[in-house]
C-alpha cells in the first residue's frame, strides 16, 4: 500500500479522508506541484518550492511547514514508497474549509504522494507529437496564470479538444490571439539558431522546467522570451515542449506544418541530465 503525507503525518493512502465541506473539492481553492524523482531524489526541488510559496503568496494561503520541511518530509517519503530510481512525487497545498468564494481563513492543509515510474532519467521522445491548436477558451494574462492552481479547467477544455482532434496535445493562446502553452508544457520554437518562448506576461506557467532551459550555462545560442504568433511557430526550424515531468519532447506537426529537426530538444535534454 503507498504512503502519503498529510499534514506532517505518514498515512497510507487509504486512510486519508476528506469532508465535503474541503474548499479544494467546493473551489478549487488550492496549489499543486508535480516533481520528477531521478535516482530517489526530487530533480529540481528547489525551484518547485519557490513557485509553491510564491503562489501562496499571491493566494494568501498560509502554509504550515517551511521549504526544510517540505525537503524532509518528502525524502521521507519516497525512502518509505522504496522509490531508488524513477518516479513522480506530488504536492497539493489547499485551503481549509469554511466560507464560499470569501473564505473564512487563510490556514491550509497539504498533501504529498509519491509513485514509482519505469523512466528515471529524461529521455527525448522517439516519435514526434502531433499538435492542434485550441482557441475556443483563451488563456487570460495575469500573475495567477504564472501559477499551478488545482483549478485546471482550462488545461482539461484544452486537453479535450485534442482528443476530438485526434491530437496528442494543443497549444492555447491568450487575448492577444498569441500562443501561450499546451495544455501541460511550455513551448518553445527554434529559428536559425534562436530560440524563442512565450514570455510571463503572455500568460504561460512559469514552468520549472522552463527556468531549468533558460538557466542551461555553455549554450552556443540564445533563448528570447517574447510574443509569439502563429505564424512565428509554424515558421520555425524546430519545435519543443517542456514540463517537469517529461523534460523535453521534440514537435513533429502542428495542424499540417511538419517538423524534422529535433536536434535542439536532444541537446538540451543531454543538457538536462548532465544537472542530476
């Protein structure tokens, strides 16, 4: 049976129970962290931690355990779960019940599971993806869109439309009518040796595996955040997608444009690992 962590407390799973009163089943009132485990250790903890408090911040939700606990009680865990290789850790912090869209408090719980994944290591994708592209809900731009709220609607529209599409992902975009993410990742798009990303203000999560692509040292290129239009990506050389858990997956097609060169997503993924 897995362990979780509930409070500070190891439970095994079955034993967690909520009240149906819980603002993050009512509201989604709440935060979520998902974080790759290479070798039984969390890859990149750290930035995960920065964006959980700096989101609870902005949601004034005070949470009960510090970043050293948080390290600690997620250690824990995965040697508990018997986790030495791959896996996948996540962390949910919610606020406590009580009041409707005006809580009566800003205390929170937080949860922790961790699992086993057959893939410890990043590895590039051998087939490239097929992407659409989703403009029936437009991602809005704002500090909250920065974030990883449990309330993921948008994404699962976004998500949705790809399947109906026969298509393994889509790209959102914002009011500007500017791509801004897929429904899981951030994009990026190669073009003569550049590398461009949606920029914060555009709307797209401030992912951390994106932050880990644009602190990368000894690159013999150069990554620029800024507005990007459809035309700008279905122009380009190369595309790619990143998130925490998959690292880098190289782009074969979006709508009908197809893609070949995937040797930037390789580079940077050797990159990637070369961290662990």
């Amino acid at each position: 049976m897995p362990k979780i962590i509930f409070n500070h407390k190891i439970l095994n799973k079955k034993e967690l129970k909520f009240s149906i009163d819980n603002r993050a089943f009512l509201y989604g009132d709440g935060l979520f962290e998902s974080v790759k485990i290479i070798n039984g250790k969390p890859f990149n903890l750290e930035a995960h931690l920065k964006r959980l408090f700096s989101a609870s911040t902005l949601l004034d939700l005070q949470i009960n355990a510090s970043k050293k606990d948080f390290i600690n009680n997620i250690d824990f865990l995965i040697k508990e779960n018997k986790i030495t290789k791959g896996g996948n850790l996540k962390i949910i912090v919610f606020r406590e019940e009580g009041g409707k869209f005006l809580p009566e408090n800003n205390s929170t719980s937080f949860l922790i599971m961790s699992k086993e994944s057959e893939n410890n290591l990043f590895k590039l994708n051998k087939n490239g993806l097929d992407l659409g592209l989703f403009r029936d809900q437009l991602k809005p731009k704002g500090e909250l869109s920065n974030y990883k709220s449990i309330s993921a609607l948008q994404s699962i529209i976004c998500s949705l439309d790809a399947r109906k599409k026969a298509k393994e992902d889509c790209l959102m975009f914002n009011p500007e009518n500017n791509i801004v993410e897929s429904s899981n990742s951030n994009v990026f798009y190669v073009r003569n040796r550049l590398i461009y990303t949606p920029k914060l203000l555009e709307g797209c999560v401030d992912g951390t595996m994106r932050n880990c692509i644009l602190n990368l040292k000894n690159l013999d290129f150069n990554i620029i955040e800024t507005e990007v239009r459809t035309e700008d990506i279905l122009d380009a050389d190369e595309v790619f997608l990143s998130n925490a858990i998959s690292g880098i997956r190289w782009v074969s097609s979006i709508e009908n444009r197809k893609f070949s060169q995937q040797n930037i997503s390789q580079l940077l993924t050797e990159k990637i690992n070369q961290l662990v």
